[in-house]
C-alpha cells in the first residue's frame, strides 16, 4: 500500500547523497491516552547552497536527482496512501525548497498505527533490496504509563555501508537524526543515557550521528518512564 511512500524516502535518499550535511528529525506529541501527532522531518539547509546547484543537473555519482516535480508527485502520494491508513488523520505536508527543508505529519489514535507504517516501509524495502534493515517502532503503556521508541541494530547496515564507494561514504560524516517527544506528564527517568530531559520534564531530546547508528556504537532505542499525575 506505501509503494508510492518507499517511492518518496528514495526520492530523499537520492538527495541525501548529494549533500554531507542533514538530520533527519522524528518528533511525537504523546497525549495521556496513548493518541498523538508525529511529525518526520528531512533538514538539508545547511547545504542549501549546494542542493540548488546539485537539482540543477541530472544525476550526481550515479545518482537520479530528483526534479522538483519529482519530489512534491511523490509527497501528494505518500499523503494520499497516508490517508488510507487506520488511525491515521490530519495529515499535514511542509515543502520548503528555498531551505530544502521537508516535512510530513499526522495524527494517530494509537502508536501501533505509526508502527504498521513503518512495518510496511521496511517490509516494501526488503523485498527491493533483498537485505536486511533496521528495523523501528513504538510501544505505549497507558496502565503503567511507560513509551518506548525500540531499535534493534542490524550488522548488515554496517556491510552495506562498507561497500559503498569512498565518496558516498562522505554523505553520513555530518548527518544526524534527532528524537524529540513530548508528553502531557512530567517524565521521571530514561534508559538511554545519551539523551536530555526538558526543563520542564515534559519533553526528552536525542541526537544521534548517523555514523554511531551505522556502526552500532550508539542507538535511539528508549524507555522513558512517564509520572501518573
């Protein structure tokens, strides 16, 4: 069902590759009653100037660049198969070509709508790339008011990464991606300690370098324990 959506995350890769520097931004608002809003960001502007050469052209190493129209065909039908998923609403695009800075967001009524999607990406990849990938999700325990973001690292990231050639290997050295979630309740501990508790204990924070995921050194993988008040 998310063809059109593994058609837009390649559109981004391709984009990716031609560029050192971005962060790919994950962000929920996680309401008491386990519903919420997601939003996941693609941030290029620190190599704004670069990508608006780079869409200039046909290809860079090997690699399709994506045309304008590419990129918002590819949006509007992410959207679309978005709109057919359960639990899913409010579906919201941002699409900023001066910054190069690309959004999509929804509402959910459970975590476990978010997870299908993410299931059925990865599942999508698989088939195409006949490898193995990370593999993500969420979990929300509204009895002991407990969210978890789950990772499990997979060694063939690592192999994947070690074929490809020199150059392309620049692409990940400044790259990112970043966990902000927000909740309703104080929060009171989390299990990983690389990541930062807001001031006003409603928010938790991560940052990853997209290096230290690749190589298994670090992780987003989380448990952050929520206070019932």
């Amino acid at each position: 069902m998310l063809k059109k959506l593994f058609t837009y995350t390649l559109l981004f890769c391709s984009l990716l590759l031609c560029t050192s520097c971005f962060e790919i931004l994950e962000e929920i608002n996680l309401n008491k009653d386990g519903t919420g809003r997601i939003t996941v960001t693609a941030n290029l502007s620190k190599s704004k100037s670069k990508l608006a050469s780079v869409m200039l052209l046909d290809s860079v190493n090997g690699y399709k660049v994506p045309s304008k129209d590419d990129i918002n065909l590819a949006i509007k039908n992410a959207i679309d198969h978005l709109g057919k998923t359960e639990g899913i609403s409010n579906i919201e695009k941002s699409v900023d070509f001066d910054n190069y800075i690309f959004s999509i967001s929804c509402d959910f009524k459970s975590v476990e709508n978010v997870n299908s999607i993410f299931k059925e990406l990865i599942t999508k990849q698989n088939k195409r790339e006949k490898t193995n990938f990370n593999t993500t999700n969420f979990s929300y325990n509204n009895t002991n008011h407990q969210f978890k973001r789950h990772f499990r690292y997979d060694g063939s990231v690592k192999k994947t990464f070690n074929s490809l050639k020199q150059e392309d290997k620049k692409v990940f050295n400044d790259a990112s991606y970043t966990t902000i979630y927000r909740f309703k309740s104080p929060v009171k501990s989390v299990s990983n300690s690389a990541s930062k508790i807001s001031p006003n204990k409603k928010a938790v924070f991560l940052r990853v370098a997209a290096m230290s995921l690749i190589s298994g050194e670090k992780t987003v993988e989380n448990t952050i324990q929520l206070i019932n008040n």
